[in-house]
C-alpha cells in the first residue's frame, strides 16, 4: 500500500486560511468525508478535538498532524492542506502550521494503514520536501510529490557549494541509540525517529532508532548495539523496555522533544554528562529518575493515578456487586443488620463484591509505592495499605502509606547501592521486601495509623452528624469540581474523595460526585438539541452522542466542546454540575457503587429525586449555554 492509496485528489485542499484551529480541523475532516473514508462525521471529529484537547498535534517547524482512532472511521485514510501564510495551531514550538496531514483510522485491531503513515510521518520531516509540498500549484502536483518521495526520486533544489577549504562533517567515532514512542503510535513516534537521524547524519553521528508504534517495536535495539552504544536517548511519552540499559548513560525525554530539540539531545548524549541509568528489579522506570521538565505536583500526581487506575476495578466491581445485592435483597424488620444477605443470590453477590472492595486500599498503596520505586516497592505498599484498612486509617492512611512506602523502598536502593556486584540479585527478592514490609509495618502501626484513624473517624463522624445546609455546601463542591476539567486532576480529585469514602461507609460524597460528572454532557446534548443556533452542524450531530456518554458518568464526552469555547462552556458546565451536588447531597441520596451512571440508579437511595437532581443540573447548563454562547452563522 502507498501513501496516494490512502490520500484522494479531493482530500486535499491548497492555499487555504482558516480561522482558528477549529476550524482548520473543520476543514480537514470535511476533506477527509469528501473522500469517503467517515461513517461518522461528527463521531470522527469529535474523536480529534478530544485527541487535540489532551495535547495539541502541532508537531513544529511548520507541520500539524491532527489524528484520531475513531469509531466513526469506515476506512483509514489522509487529507491534506496547505496553509501558506501560516496559521496559529498552538505548536510546540510556537510557530504557525504551513502543512497540514490528518489521519483517520479506524477504532480496529486491524494496524495495516500504519506503515504508510508511519512512512508519510518520516517523509515530512525532510525539510525541502515539506517546502515542496507547501509550494505546490495543482493536486496532481501535490500528489506526484509525494510518488516521487515515496520512489527516492524526489530531487531537493541544489545546496550551495561549500565554501572553499570548509571542511565536510567529522564522523564520529561514538555511537548513539535511541527509542521514541509515543501513546498513539502513529505519528510522533516516527517523526521522532527521522529527525533525531537526519540531525546525526548531517553531524556524521552513527545512530540506531528503535520505534514503539501501534504495530510493536519496530528496528528493535540488540544487546550487541547497546554495548557499543556511547549513550541512549529514550524519547517516549509511554513506558518503553528499559532494563537493557542498565549501567549507560541514559537520556529520558519527551517524545516533543526527539522532534524539535534533536540537535540538543544529540550534543548532550555526546558530552559524557548523560546519567548512568540503574534498573531496579522489573519496571520501566529509571531507579529514582523522573522525566525532564517535570515538577513535584506532577509527580505526586503521576503516582497517585497509577494508584487508583489500578484500584478503579476492584471497586467499581465489587462496588456494583454489593449494590446489586441490597437490590435484590428483602428486608428484614427483625434483623437490619442482615440486609444484603438475607437470601442466598443477595449474599453471594455480598460476598463476591465485598472480596473485591477489600482489595481496594491495598492495591492504591501498593502501586503509588510501585509508581514510585518500580516493582520493589509493590509488595511494600500492599502491606502498608492493607495495615491502614484493617486500622481504621482508611482510605487517607492507605494514600499515605503508598507514598511513605516508595519512599522508603528508595531509601533502602541508596543504603545498599554499594553492596558488591555479586550480592545484586539478593536485593529485590530479600532485602528490599523484608526491610521495607518491617519498615512501613512499624510506620504504619505506631506513626502513621493511629492519628489518621481519629482523623478518618472524626471525618465521618462530622459528615454524617452535620445539619442539610452543610452536606449541601459539600456537595456543591464536590458536583462543581467534576465540571472543572473534565476528566483533569480537579475532576480526578473529587472523584478519587468519592470512592475513599465509599471505603468507610459515607455514601452521600459518591452520590454528589456521579451526579456532579453525569451533568456536562446532557448539557451539551440538550444545548446542542434546543439551542441548535448557537452550534455547527458538526457539533450538532456529535452532541446527541452526549446523552449516551452523560447517562454513562462519561464526563469527557464534553471535553471537544469545552476545548472549542472554554470561556463560555466550562462555567455553564460548573454551575449545572455544583446544583446536581447540591441536590442530590440535599435530597439525602446515596451511593454505593463508584460507577455506572443510569445504568446503577435502582441502588441509588432515593432514585427518583437523584434522576431529578441530574435533570435540573443538567437543565441549568443546558440554560447557561444558550444564553452565553454566540449565534453561529
């Protein structure tokens, strides 16, 4: 397959001026439908403005690649554009977008498409084939260009000759690898590669690029090149294989990075500076390193979410579980205590989900401290966060007990860092594990334990003991944070405060914060169905979408939107979502299960009044919306 299969004639636009970004991503996926590669306009595009939303696609150096895997692709396919004057698409390096390149693939298993725009993505980084494509009158021009590339037979405008007696570039004796991955896997990973080798070819630098696309690892590196290797440059923004590299010097950066900074990472691989990297038993981080540019809150955050993505399952399972058995359940007048298991389906159910919640608070401590100290630091948190669940800490203890135990399995890598080489192997199946379960077990029991029970407990103790106007205040905050980012740290925040206290026994926060989350996207469907004015008729057709996605406690279905209007759509969003809070914190509803959304409303507490807490909520944005935002022509 070449690049021209998957590139029509009437997918390509020349000499354009959009407006804005979205714009320029309208106009690219209209050109994408026009070549009959979308079975859903909206679904597609509303895929690559959440894509944009989490990281703009401007790679730098004139070029932009917005791209989705989509559902609401039928076939894989390109569109291309040319903007000459130069658009503002918030790229990496701060300069306009000249050449455009969007992709389209399909939501499958099925990766055939991604050799040819692996090979388009490496292509475009050519600096006189970029300017060539840029420059082009016709399509057929455009197109012939790209067969010529694709045959080697594309031919640069002639360099300036040397300057008499310059001499050409040294080749040098020392070798470089590097790795480049991004999450996608179809784009950046590749322009990485080709431009971190083009920079070294034109420095006469030996290089071997190892790519980690969505097809696998591709010119993988062997042990024979990593021990001649001077230095490695592992440009990801995924984990990549990393014990290989133990003991050289190492170089991890963002994949942004291989692509605009390439002459930098090649100078500092060079320069002997680079650290020696030390694998610690197992996991695909450097032992006590953290990627470039990134601040403490980031990764304290980083290693709170790989916490809790792990846990999610284990409560949300169990969490349903456990509903569903006080669904079905009958009650008993003589015995309250016995609800949920008085009939043998209840109590199985009761018994399967309350094996699955119990594994909540140690699988949070236990990868926090994994995050942090690779996989010695798994079991180490396992125990502290187990021993916070059985003292009462609770979900607060066990957070805590995941930080202080990957902490101390770190500190324990830097006491016995210099132990002979032989007595290596004794580290992570002796040493570590039975210091470190001894360590956090004293932390936990005599320091950590017995002042967060009483706070934990007093916590409780407050929330269940306060009057209707002040549960009313938490769950205005609690609905109106999930509004704020959608999906981001604060919404991850209220929501990660639902589901510890679902742990010990307070239901009404979990409540506020589904009903809080379920608001943006019902918003936006019913904004997009009773203020059709105010929106594109792309935007039209992927808010009805919403109401699939807001009923499910999908929250970043509103993420597209959001990004499109931010000022206008975020505070409607926030004032609906702080009154769904509020509401259902004041009609006393409760929550068991973490998830869900319409789907766990008969194990609600009160679901008819919370059903109208989500409406009114959702009503309110929907007002918002219409009145803020601007009539679209």
């Amino acid at each position: 397959m070449r690049i021209t299969d998957l590139l029509k004639s009437e997918s390509i636009a020349l000499g354009t001026s959009p407006k804005d970004k979205g714009d320029a991503i309208a106009i690219l996926t209209s050109l994408m439908e026009k070549g009959g590669n979308l079975a859903d306009r909206a679904q597609y595009e509303s895929d690559v403005l959440a894509r944009e939303a989490s990281g703009t696609t401007g790679l730098g150096d004139g070029i932009a690649t917005p791209h989705a895997k989509s559902a609401g692709v039928k076939a894989p396919g390109l569109a291309a554009m040319t903007v000459p004057g130069g658009m503002d698409f918030e790229s990496m390096d701060g300069n306009p977008a000249r050449l455009f390149f969007e992709i389209a693939a399909p939501d499958t298993a099925a990766d055939v498409h991604l050799e040819v725009l692996s090979k388009l993505a490496t292509m475009i980084m050519d600096p006189d084939f970029k300017e060539a494509l840029i420059a082009a009158k016709t399509k057929e021009e455009f197109l012939g260009l790209i067969d010529a590339k694709e045959d080697g037979t594309f031919e640069a405008p002639a360099a300036d000759e040397a300057a008499e007696g310059e001499p050409l570039p040294e080749v040098s004796a020392k070798k470089v690898l590097a790795v480049t991955a991004c999450p996608t896997g179809i784009a950046h990973t590749f322009m990485a590669a080709e431009s971190l080798e083009q920079h070294a070819k034109r420095r006469g630098i030996p290089i071997k690029v190892e790519t980690n696309g969505s097809g696998g690892a591709k010119n993988v590196l062997t042990a024979a090149d990593i021990a001649e290797a001077a230095c490695i440059i592992v440009a990801a923004d995924k984990k990549v294989e990393m014990a290989r590299f133990e003991g050289k010097p190492v170089i991890q950066t963002k994949v942004a990075n291989g692509i605009n900074k390439a002459d930098a990472l090649l100078d500092e691989a060079l320069s002997g500076k680079a650290p020696i990297y030390h694998h610690a038993g197992g996991s695909d981080a450097a032992e006590g390193a953290a990627p470039e540019d990134e601040s403490l809150t980031r990764q304290i955050y980083k290693h709170l979410m790989n916490g809790v993505s792990h846990m999610l399952p284990f409560v949300i399972g169990g969490g349903i579980l456990i509903a569903l058995a006080f669904l079905f359940d009958t009650f008993d007048p003589a015995n309250p205590g016995s609800f949920g298991s008085n009939t043998w389906y209840a109590k199985t159910l009761m018994d399967i989900g309350g094996v699955s919640f119990g594994f909540m608070l140690p699988v949070l401590a236990g990868f926090i401290a994994m995050s942090i100290a690779d996989r010695p630091g798994l079991a180490v948190g396992f125990v502290g966060g187990a021993l916070a669940s059985a003292s009462g800490a609770g979900f607060l203890g066990a957070l805590i007990a995941g930080f202080v135990a990957g902490y101390v399995v770190n500190g324990l890598k830097k006491v016995f860092s210099g132990l002979p080489h032989s007595l290596e192997g004794i580290k992570p199946v002796l040493l570590y594990p039975l210091l470190g379960v001894f360590l956090i077990g004293i932390i936990m029991l005599f320091v950590i334990n017995p002042p967060v029970s009483g706070i934990n407990n007093w916590m409780i103790d407050t929330l269940k003991g306060m009057d209707t106007s002040s549960r009313v205040l938490i769950g205005l905050l609690m609905g109106g944070m999930m509004a704020v980012d959608m999906g981001g740290p604060v919404n991850k925040a209220a929501y990660v405060v639902g589901t510890g206290m679902l742990a010990s026994g307070e239901y009404g926060i979990m409540a506020s914060v589904m009903a809080g989350g379920m608001v943006p996207p019902i918003a936006i469907a019913l904004a997009t169905t009773f203020f059709r004015n105010r929106f594109t008729e792309a935007q039209r057709k992927s808010g009805v979408v919403n109401y699939v996605m807001g009923l499910s406690f999908i929250t970043e279905g509103a993420i597209p939107f959001a990004a499109a209007d931010p000022i206008r759509v975020i505070p409607s969003c926030i004032i609906g979502s702080a009154t769904a809070g509020a509401l259902s914190m004041f009609f006393d509803c409760t929550l068991r299960a973490p998830h869900g959304g319409i789907f766990v409303v008969p194990t609600i507490g009160n679901p008819l009044l919370y059903i109208v807490a989500v409406l009114v909520g959702a009503i309110i944005s929907a007002i918002c919306l219409g009145l803020v935002k601007k009539r679209v022509e």
